[in-house]
C-alpha cells in the first residue's frame, strides 16, 4: 500500500503563523508534504496513524525550527559593477541626492549595467541569489530599472528569471523603468515617460517578463503625475502596481499606490497619516527596507505606530542593490527591522514570510497550513525569535522549495 504521504517530518518547533499564539507556534509538531503542498500540520501526537504507515520518507528533526521560507519581496539583485566609492563619498559627508546629481547614484549603475551582456550580468547576480538562499529565501522578486532603454531592461528581466530557473527558486519580476531619468533624456522627460509606457512597458510583458509595475515616486525621481501614467497603463495590461514611496519626502505616493489597488508601498519613512489610512483601506502592504535606512544613515523612522494603528500588514525586505542597500541577507534586515524601527521578532518574522508573499500577490505560501506550498525552512534554532536576534551568521540547515530539497 502506497503512504499518503510522501514526505513528513516530525519533532520540529513549528512556526505556523497561523491561529491565535505568537507565531502559531506548535512544540513537538510535525508536518506532512504531498506532491509539494503541505497535507498536514499539528501536534506530533496528534497524526492519524504511524510515520512510517503514513509517508514515503520520514525525517526527524531533533527539536529544530521550522517554518515557512523566506520571501524577499523587494530587490535590485540584477546590476552592474558596484557603487562602494559612494558608499566612501557618503562617509566623507556628501548626501544621496548630492551624489545622485552629480552623475552618481542610480545613473552610475545604469552605465555598468548597459555595458554588460546577459552573461555577465547572469555571472554578477548569481552570487547574490545565492547567498538570499542560503539565507533561506525560497521567493525572490527582483526589479528592472537599470537599464532606462529596452534591450537593457530586457536582459535584466531574462536574468532574473533565468536565476530562478538555475537555483530552484521563485522570482518574481518587476518592471521599474521610472527609475530614474536617463542622460539621453535629460531635456526630453515627457518623452522618456512615453517611452517607458508606451514602448517599453507593454513589449515586455508581451514577452512574459512582466509580473508587476513599479515606479521611484520622488523628487529626484518621477513626479506623481508621471507615476499615475505608468499605473494606467499597467492596468489597462492587467499588471498589479508597487511604488518606491515616501524615502525621502511626501509626495503622498503611497495614496496613489493604493488608489491603484497597489500590492505595496514601499520605504515609507515619510509616510503621512492620510497616507496610512489609504493603504489600509486598499489592502496594500508597507515594505520596509531597514538596510536602505541603515546604509544612508538615516535617521527618520517610518511611522510604524501609524501603521499598526490602520491594521496595515507590514513587510520587510533587504532592498538589495549597489548603492544604498548592498544587503545579501534577509534575516539581517528582520534583525535591522527590530533593533532600528522597533518591530518585535514576531512582527518582523511575518514580514518576510507571510506579509511578504503578500506584498508579491502570492496567497499560496508564507505560513505553514495544509494545501499551501510547501516552501520550507529547518533551521539551527528552537525558537523563532532567535532568527531576529543572532546578528549574521549562518543558522539555515535547509530548506524545501515545493517540497524538494533546495541545494
């Protein structure tokens, strides 16, 4: 007779976030996988018959943590060459938006990224990838936007989904061409913007690089006007919006975003009360990138209160990219989301599992519940808090994505 199940592994600390105690937390539980969904999760002694009677394959766990893999749900993962002389110039005082003017920021890495074939550009990222999975991200999104003009962003976009295809996981892409003004465009905005939307925009979600629509909604950035452009146009394509929103003033993007049923506004730390409200209201997720914050010495907080206050889920990501968040680990920004905006280890756990697949529209993983996908972690841990609270360091034993062994 055939087991029910093909995978079950017991005698594990089970991080559900499901049901009403901190973190679903199951002690001595156990959990059952069946061709890549989870079949059953509970209390060990609570399993409908013996182990060995009821799944292919039994692994006991020791005591270990379990809980759903990491989602990273904000990331710049796919660029060229690398930005540390402005991480010196920021260090000897000179500002981001300074550095942006002057011809560095963002406009620096569009430079390196247009220089550099698919193959380089494959080489250059999968390192990063790599060190997100050993991290225990088993979802990823990974953002255009360094390419400003459409044969870069299209390899940009072929990267990342053929990183997903290489290291087993789940990317999701955004497409971020108002990222930033290309120098080509300096005196032609309104013509870049057309581009951006008209051009660019529906050719590649043809192709099916497309998941979702994002914008830098900023003064050094796109206006409001521009960014409602680009938002039109990805509805009338059927793509859900994000926003880089609220980093460095209040263009009150975050409104617009959600107006937009936005899946995320994200940075935040200028977010209005007003702005709070709109996003609770629409459903759409705050992502909060601390390492962004810490990297820029920052020094005002996202209203966290405010958000809590409005019921707005929150999310945490790395922001992952060469200039302001050069950060290879997701733990550490759950851990950075604690100590530097004050979210408890609990609050930040569910930032980069369950609310974090929700800020990716996906509602079919994130916690650990029977006919979710069974994206797993087993970690060197018995309690959730201590992935907040160990700075760094490798504490994942492994992890499953769909169920199977990743790596």
């Amino acid at each position: 007779m055939t087991p029910p199940w093909d995978l079950l592994l017991l005698d594990a600390a089970l991080a559900t976030f499901e049901g009403p105690r901190p973190y679903g937390l199951v002690e001595r539980g156990a959990l059952a996988v069946k061709d890549g969904r989870i079949a059953w999760t509970g209390a060990a002694d609570a399993l409908p018959g013996a182990p060995t009677e009821l799944a292919a394959r039994v692994e006991r766990l020791d005591g270990a943590l379990l809980t759903p893999a990491l989602v990273d749900c904000h990331t710049h993962l796919v660029f060229g060459g690398d930005r540390a002389h402005e991480f010196e110039l920021r260090l000897n005082g000179a500002g981001y938006e300074e550095i942006a003017r002057a011809g560095g920021g963002i406009v620096s890495t569009v430079r390196a990224t247009r220089e550099a074939d698919e193959e380089a550009l494959f080489a250059q990222a999968l390192p990063r990838a790599r060190a997100l999975r050993a991290d225990g991200v088993a979802t990823l999104e990974i953002k255009s936007g360094y390419g400003l003009e459409p044969e870069t962003e299209r390899r940009m976009l072929r990267v990342a989904r053929r990183l997903g295809a290489e290291l087993g996981l789940e990317v999701r892409t955004s497409f971020l061409g108002l990222h930033a003004l290309p120098p080509e465009y300096r005196d032609r905005r309104d013509d870049y913007v057309t581009l951006v939307c008209d051009g660019m925009l529906p050719a590649l979600a043809a192709e099916g690089l497309v998941d979702a629509v994002d914008a830098f909604c900023e003064g050094i950035g796109f206006t409001r006007a521009e960014t409602r452009r680009l938002f039109e146009r990805a509805r009338g394509l059927g793509l859900p919006v994000k926003l880089h929103a609220e980093q460095l003033s209040d263009l009150d993007g975050a409104a617009l975003v959600a107006e937009f049923g936005g899946l995320s506004a994200d940075h935040l730390e200028h977010l209005s009360e007003p702005g709070a409200a709109a996003m609770a209201r629409a459903g759409t997720v705050a992502v909060l990138l601390p390492g962004a914050f810490y990297a820029l010495r920052e020094t005002r907080l996202p209203p966290v209160d405010a958000l809590r206050a409005h019921g707005v889920p929150i999310a945490v990501a790395t922001d992952c990219n060469p200039g302001t968040s050069p950060l290879l680990s997701l733990r550490l920004a759950a851990n950075m989301a604690c100590t530097l905006f004050r979210l408890t280890p609990e609050e930040a756990l569910r930032g980069v599992t369950a609310n974090a697949a929700r800020a990716l529209g996906l509602d079919d993983r994130g916690t650990l519940a029977a006919g979710r996908r069974a994206d797993l972690a087993v970690w060197n841990a018995r309690h959730p808090a201590e992935l907040c609270y160990w700075i760094g360091g490798g504490l994942l034993r492994r992890s499953y994505v769909a169920g199977k062994p990743v790596g």
